[in-house]
C-alpha cells in the first residue's frame, strides 16, 4: 500500500449477508425502526425511529495527515441528519471541515468539546450523564457514557473523552467512542432501561498496532458480552491510514473486521456480527 489511495477491502466473512445500500431504505415510522450506515472509520449513519444520527463525522478525503482510501462518502448516505454524536477531539474523530459540511445538525459532545466546538464555529451542544437529550422534533433520545481514552494527550484541544445510548422506537443502540474496556459496561442496558440492540464498537485503527484507550477485536468481542449486545458492526478500521502505509505489513487493514466477527461468534455468541464495507447498510432486525 501506498502513501496514496488504496483500494477499498473486499468482501469480509461476515454473517448474516449484506444489504446493497442502495436496497436498505431510511428508517421512519412506515420502514425499519433502525438502520446503520457504517461510512468507514468511526463515521456511521444512524436512522432511528424518525431520526437520523452521524457518529464521528469524517465526510472528507483526508484527516489532517492520516489517508483514507477509496473514495470519500457519499452525502446522500449522511445527508440532512438532526444531530451528530462527537465523542472525542481527536482529528480523526473531530475534523472541522467535516463538521462544517452538517452546519445545520447540533453536535452532542461533553461539555468541554461543546465550548471548544462553539469557539471554532460549529454548533456544540453539551449533553450529559444523568440526563437524555431529546433530539428535535423526534421521540429519540440520547446519553453521554464516560470512555477511558486518555493515552494520547492532546495539547491544543480538550481531551475528554465520551460514549453514547441513543433509544428511540423501542431501539437501543451503543456508541462507545474510543475506549478501553471498563467493568462499568456492564451496566449499560439497565442506564438504557432495555438490551443493546446495537453496538457500533471500534476493532482497529490507524495502524497495525494499537495505543492504550482502545480496544482489538478480542477486547471488543468481550465489551459486546459485557453488554449483551444483540448486534455488532465493527468501526474504526480499515479506513484512514499515515503516509508510511507502505512499510507496514500488507494487508493489515483488512484484519480487524472479520477478526472482530470470529471473536463475537466465540466469545459473545448471542450477539450477531455484521461487518459492512464503506458505505454499506443494514437494517437491524
């Protein structure tokens, strides 16, 4: 792999089967109570009951010097959402141009995010952990959780760090951000008042080694038993890459993915994973 674009993965052994996202409809009162739209990286679109929610936005080519292959997303995939979830300022979470594309949607982050996202133009909302958030206009409703992810201070932006529930329809789903795996997950549906129904949980990242604050597929397998998730799709890999891609071992993007699934198949086996390509949706049954 090049310092320049890559091709995208193919096909993963996944179960159940995918879904063309073209074949997945928006979910609203007379379709599916909740469809996901993984976009790559830690960028997903969450249509649930009526709402529409962006995790993480990296709508752009590029995040600073980090490379995404393929293409960038599609906006019809992510367009006119009514609020995005921003769990951390890293820029591969937090990139400004990206969050300037969804100028119109609130961006839910802790309180110290939302004072810095306000101070550079975006529409910061503080949300908490005691508390739900409705979102405008909808029945949906959404809940800040901590993260352990302190391992790479950042000095020029905040660095609290923050998981979310989002409940709406009669759905769950679990967003943690970046994070270590902590006893606390375990509380999760009982804070929801129902099961995980989905787990949108990171696997990788930017490279084939990973720094403390995250979680491999093994670790993320057992955060999914933790929390009794129904269904998992794996984020935050093989996606973005650095310029020196090329002197790291062949292949290692495509890994964490199908890794994630065998683990949950053996360490969670009540819960299905569902590992989707870019751009991909599923409508969770």
């Amino acid at each position: 792999m090049t310092s320049g674009d890559a091709e995208a993965p193919g096909p993963t052994a996944a179960e159940p089967g995918r879904a063309a996202p073209s074949s997945v409809p928006r979910a609203d009162a007379a379709g599916p109570a909740l469809v996901v739209r993984w976009l790559g990286h830690a960028t997903a679109v969450l249509d649930v009951a009526g709402a529409r929610l962006v995790t993480d936005p990296l709508l752009r080519r590029h995040a600073g010097l980090l490379r995404r292959r393929g293409t960038q997303p599609d906006a019809r995939g992510w367009a006119d959402p009514h609020a995005v979830l921003l769990s951390h300022l890293h820029h591969d979470h937090a990139e400004l141009g990206s969050l300037g594309l969804v100028h119109d949607a609130p961006v839910l982050s802790g309180a110290a995010n939302a004072r810095w996202l306000r101070a550079h133009g975006v529409e910061g909302v503080a949300v908490g952990e005691r508390s739900w958030w409705r979102v405008p206009g909808t029945a949906v409703e959404v809940r800040l959780l901590p993260a352990v992810h302190a391992h790479r201070p950042m000095p020029h932006r905040p660095n609290a760090a923050h998981g979310f529930l989002v409940r709406g329809g009669g759905r769950v789903v679990w967003f943690p951000g970046d994070t270590a795996r902590y006893p606390a997950m375990a509380d999760l549906p009982a804070l929801a008042g129902g099961a995980i129904d989905l787990a949108l949980v990171p696997v990788g990242g930017w490279g084939p080694r990973l720094s403390g604050g995250h979680m491999d597929p093994v670790e993320a397998a057992r955060a999914c038993a933790a929390v009794g998730a129904r269904t998992a799709v794996p984020v935050h890999w093989g996606t973005l890459h650095a310029p020196v891609s090329g002197q790291l071992p062949p292949g290692w993007m495509d890994e964490a993915g199908p890794a994630f699934a065998v683990a949950v198949r053996r360490l969670a086996p009540r819960c299905r994973p569902v590992v989707l390509r870019p751009g991909e949706a599923y409508a969770v049954p």
